[in-house]
C-alpha cells in the first residue's frame, strides 16, 4: 500500500473501527493494541521522564549503552547528512541515547523523540519502538502507519535487542527520520546494528565469567576444605561444590537448576549481601567488581570447625569488594612513606602485581613513583589492556595518601549530570534526589587519588567543568555549599589526544593540565618480559598449575593484541583445560582453536554489518556500494541474501 492508501485506512480504521486486508499485519496489530490502550489520535508527543528518572535509568542500563556505543558514534558519520537518527532505548521503549543528524535529533524534540521519551505504544500509540518491543521482532513504520496524526511526519525502523544468555528482552535499536527520507533499507541497518550490540555483549559476558573465575582461582585455596559457588552478575551458577548446590536447592524448597539464584539479576548490586544472607545465613560473600560496576559473588559456605576469630570478623563485616586490577606490578618498596596504606587492604593488588623488569617500564615506573610523591598530574597513555588503571592503583599506593583510589569512567558520565555525578548534591536539591544526598566522586576522593579514565572519550560538557575544578580544587555541590578538597590527579587514554585536539573533540588547555608527567606503557609485543608476566600471572590466577618454557616461547610469538588483560584471561582458560595441572603446547593449540570457533561477532559479521551501512547509505544501489568498499557485486549479493541477476 503506498502512502495516500494507508492514510485512507488509518482514517476508516479510526471512524468505523474496520480493518483493511491489504494493512501490513504488524501495523494493523499495533493499532488495535493503541486502541486498546486508549491512545487519542490528537496525541501530540510521547511522555518525557524528568533529569533523576532519565539518570538513574540510564545507569541501570549502563551496560547495554556500553554496548552500543561504538554502533552509535560510528552513526554520528554515516548518519550526519542522511536526514535519520540512531536511537537507543531501555525495555520499557525510554530512550536513553540519540546519535545522528544533528538537524533530525532537533526537529524530534517537537515529539520527544529525545532523551528520555517514552516510546511504548501506550504511550505514544503506533511506532517502529513501541511495535517491536510488543511483537518481540525487527519492524518498520512508515509515515501513515503511526497511530497518532502527529507522529505520522516520521518514519522508523526497530528491532529489539536481546541478553545473549537468557533471551531477556534489554531494549530497542531504532533508525529514524522525516517520513520523505524513507529507506526500505533503514530496517536492515538496524538488524544489523542490533546484532552487533548482542555480539558486544556476548563478548562482555564471556570476559566477565573469566575474570570471575581468575578471581575464583587465585583464592581457592583458602577454601580447600569449604563448599563455594561462584555467581555472575545474572545470578547464573558458574561454577560450584556439589554439597553448595544441594544446600542452596534445600534452601529454596527444592528448586533445581539455577532457578534459587536467578532472582538476584533483578536486584542492584548493592542489594546482593541482604539476600544472600536470607538465602545462606551462615555463609560469607565475596562481591567482585569491574570499574565500579558488580560483575559477580563468590558465595562460601564454610566448613564446621571453629572459626578463626579473623574469619568471625570477616563473616561479620560487611562483604568484601573486590576491584579488577589489569597487570602485575612488582612489590612495593619495604620503606613506605609514614602514613602510607598499606597495599594489604586491597587483596586484588596482592594477587597481582606489577611486573616491571622490561627496562622501559621499569623506568616508567620510577618516573611515575617520583610524580606521585609529589603529588604531579599523570598522564598514561596506552592501548587497552596494557595495565594503565593498575600503574595508576601503584602510583596511588606508593604516594603516601590515605584517601581513596576512585575510579571514573570519563566516556560513561551522562552530560545531564555531570556536576551532581563529580560534586554531589545537597537533599532535596532536585526531583528524585536521593535521602541526605549524595558526596559526588570528587569529595569521595579528598585525600585520596582520582583516576580519569578513557578522558579521549570525555565529553565536551565535562571537559570545562574539570578545568574549573583545576583550577581552585573548590566543589560545590548541587544545591549546597563550597568546600576545598586534596585531590591527586592521575588520567589514562588509549585514544590519540593530539587528533582529538585537532578536531575539536578535546581541549588542549584542559591536556596541559593533565600531563606534568606523560608516560605511555607499551604493547605486551614490545616487552621483553613476556615470560615474567605469563608466570607471575599464572601463579596469582592457579599457583599449582605450570607451564612449559617452549608453550611460553609459542605464545610470546602471538600478537596479543588485547595485551596484558587478554593474556592473563586466556591464561586462566588454559588453566581451567589444563591436564595434571600442566599448560603446554597442544593444550593451548586445542583451547586457541575452540575459542575461534564459537567466537560471535566475527569478521564476517562485521563486514556485512559495515555493507549494509554502506548500501543504506547509497540508497540501495549495487553497484555505488560496491565501488565505495572496494569489492565485488557478488559480495554485496550475498552479504544482503539476494542473488545476483542474470
């Protein structure tokens, strides 16, 4: 049906209730479901959720929008002159990020097809977000097709995404734009994009579960003679005794399965220890985190014996965070400054280190020991997994402060709170603002050390509020009062600040502040400590497993590039597949080969992902989609399903 028949349709269907026989079956369907929730064709815009609302939703559901970052900057180009918008929402249809057309994200605010618009169907009647979180599939809503009159000026595309273990609906990919700017092709675009998020966040799962089980193994032996189990952040049982399974099943009246624990994916973080101990009264917990965020529990039920009065206390305490540490630095000196925390308080820095006998990270090392006494900005630089958050944990250590080591997530701060994110907030200051309110990142690190990291990414809001904090270190929270803190200021990038600057994406003024001290570490291929850091890192994730000296020689000759953290995660992969407790050349090949088997995301992936994008760009057409990426039309053929015309 082309545009005036639907029109013709929508008008019958909302005077006489009837249905056309040539109205696509998921449109007629949305609108008998809009009806139904009583949606007024006059509906000019969707429900806006007010500033806390959108913040606390958009860090509930931080790890979809880490997902979807890169889908989004990437849409930020091949979107900018295409007249659309990529959309991200939560499962309920709020959207909790926009990239594109600056022009399109503008005229959506007419409607609220903004940061935090409510786009379910009952909100806002007919749409390609409401219509593919209801039928649970890809859906395509063009101009007339929208239940209200308002909303028929757009088009939009969706498709639901889903968590990669359980199926759990996580929320919607949405392409949209003035309904003259329609593109069949836009649908495929965000199937493809969709798929993608879901690959990320497979790929997200996998590196969890491995550092859960690191984490898990280089503490087993504490617990040699007690039941455990080991959660991930979903609830799901990862790995367990058999005795610990049967009393957490007793514990639920039977349940089998991973049913008992399942409950807990729906509870914040924080909230786990609570439950837990109404499940498990007489167990101990050890809570793990990755940057902040809670990625699973080591649940420990301990054997009857009398207690040590340490291990009374611990039970008794509230349970043990664990930080994620990325590399292995080499024991600090014995004579620590007076005052200095003792690096005993923090069991993931006992359990690894930081190897530092190549000469030039040794010698970036000393550097970065001096700059700390001296309370001098550091800088590091260096590609992901080359330990640039641990040298930051070291420099922490070795500075003599007392405070904290707080960790921020530069690219992860919503700009709409930035300020009540690093200052705080007085209660009462806002809508929805927590009870006593909150002392913000920066006042939690008075006295302490705070660790910028992934600045490349920051945003440009948050770059000016830094730059007046640097330059009195005087906070002032949301709706209260002045106040100097005593900050030590270490920052990380893995990304090319002098393009950025060159861009405008960064300012230069705010790098001079950043780097008194500039060190980049290197890549794990240009260390010549390779077999340092494989032994001092297998032995913190599994001391009773060995390695041969020639699997060593074997994997130095990789690439790694994932560097140290990919090293320490496939290390504790072979150990898990190690035979008598020994890694050696033909278990490793084995492990290697299984991996890039069930590897998601593949490079064939991500190419049809990047020739659909190409082919929506184009308008459809072969030929130009072929020429701009330099292949075949055969390929462009089949990475779209079709066959090439004789």
């Amino acid at each position: 049906m082309d545009q005036r028949e639907v029109l013709a349709a929508w008008e019958k269907f909302i005077e006489r209730g009837t249905l056309s026989s040539d109205l696509n079956s998921s449109v007629a369907a949305s609108w008998q479901r809009s009806k139904r929730h009583q949606v007024t064709i006059d509906r000019a815009r969707a429900p806006l959720v007010a500033d806390a609302e959108l913040f606390r939703l958009r860090s509930k559901h931080a790890s979809l929008r880490h997902a979807a970052r890169c889908a989004l900057e990437n849409s930020k180009t091949f979107l900018s002159d295409a007249n659309s918008i990529m959309i991200l929402t939560d499962p309920t249809g709020l959207i909790i990020d926009t990239q594109g057309d600056d022009r399109v994200i503008d005229a959506g605010r007419t409607v609220h097809l903004e940061h935090g618009g409510r786009w379910s169907e009952a909100d806002i009647g007919t749409n390609a977000i409401g219509a593919a979180l209801a039928e649970s599939k890809p859906v395509q809503i063009r101009g007339a097709e929208h239940f209200c009159s308002k909303v028929q000026r757009w088009t939009c595309a969706a498709v639901p995404v889903h968590d990669p273990t359980d199926g759990e609906l996580l929320g919607v990919v949405d392409i949209s734009g003035p309904a003259n700017t329609f593109n069949p092709q836009s649908l495929a675009l965000a199937v493809a994009v969709g798929h993608h998020v879901e690959s990320v966040l497979a790929q997200s799962v996998r590196q969890e579960h491995e550092q859960l089980l690191c984490r898990f193994l280089a503490k087993r032996s504490l617990w040699s003679n007690d039941e455990y189990i080991v959660l991930d952040r979903r609830g799901l049982i990862l790995h367990a005794t058999e005795r610990a399974l049967s009393a957490i099943e007793n514990d639920r009246h039977g349940a089998r399965g991973n049913a008992p624990t399942r409950f807990l994916k729906t509870l914040p973080f924080e909230e786990w220890p609570g439950k837990l101990r109404e499940l498990l009264p007489n167990a101990s917990f050890n809570l793990i985190e990755n940057e902040g965020s809670g990625i699973g529990a080591i649940v420990v039920l301990h054997a009857r014996r009398r207690q040590p009065t340490a291990d009374r206390d611990m039970q008794n305490r509230k349970p043990e965070i664990e930080r994620r540490d990325t590399a292995d630095l080499s024991p600090p000196r014995k004579d620590s400054a007076p005052g200095r925390r003792p690096l005993e308080r923090n069991i993931a820095s006992a359990a690894f280190g930081f190897v530092a006998r190549d000469p030039t990270v040794r010698s970036i090392v000393r550097q970065v020991e001096t700059a700390a006494a001296r309370k001098m900005p550091i800088l590091i630089r260096g590609e992901t997994g080359t330990g640039k958050e641990q040298l930051a944990r070291h420099a922490h250590d070795v500075s003599g402060r007392t405070g904290a080591f707080v960790p921020v997530n530069c690219a992860a701060l919503p700009e709409s709170l930035i300020e009540a994110e690093l200052f705080g907030y007085a209660e009462g200051a806002f809508t929805g603002a927590r009870r006593g309110g909150a002392i913000g990142l920066v006042k939690e690190a008075d006295g302490g050390t705070l660790f910028l990291d992934e600045i490349g990414d920051m945003p440009v809001a948050l770059q000016a509020v830094l730059l007046r904090l640097l330059d009195d270190w005087t906070v002032r929270p949301v709706g209260g009062v002045r106040s100097k803190v005593d900050v030590f200021l270490v920052s990380a990038t893995n990304a090319s600040l002098d393009k950025a600057i060159a861009a405008g994406r960064f300012r230069s003024d705010l790098l001079y502040r950043l780097n008194t001290l500039e060190v980049t570490l290197p890549k794990l291929r240009d260390r010549n400590d390779f077999d340092a850091i494989v032994r001092h890192l297998l032995g913190a994730i599994d001391p009773h497993c060995e390695i041969t000296p020639a699997t060593v020689a074997h994997l130095a000759a990789r690439a790694w590039p994932g560097n140290i953290r990919e090293l320490r995660n496939m290390l504790a992969r072979f150990t898990l597949a190690a035979a008598d407790g020994l890694i050696d050349e033909a278990s490793v090949e084995a492990t290697i080969d299984r991996s890039a088997q069930t590897e998601p995301g593949s490079l064939h992936d991500i190419q049809r992902a990047r020739i659909l994008v190409v082919y929506a760009e184009t308008a459809g057409n072969i030929s130009e989609t072929a020429r701009r990426l330099g292949v075949s039309r055969n390929t462009i053929y089949r990475a779209l399903g079709q066959k090439k015309p004789t």
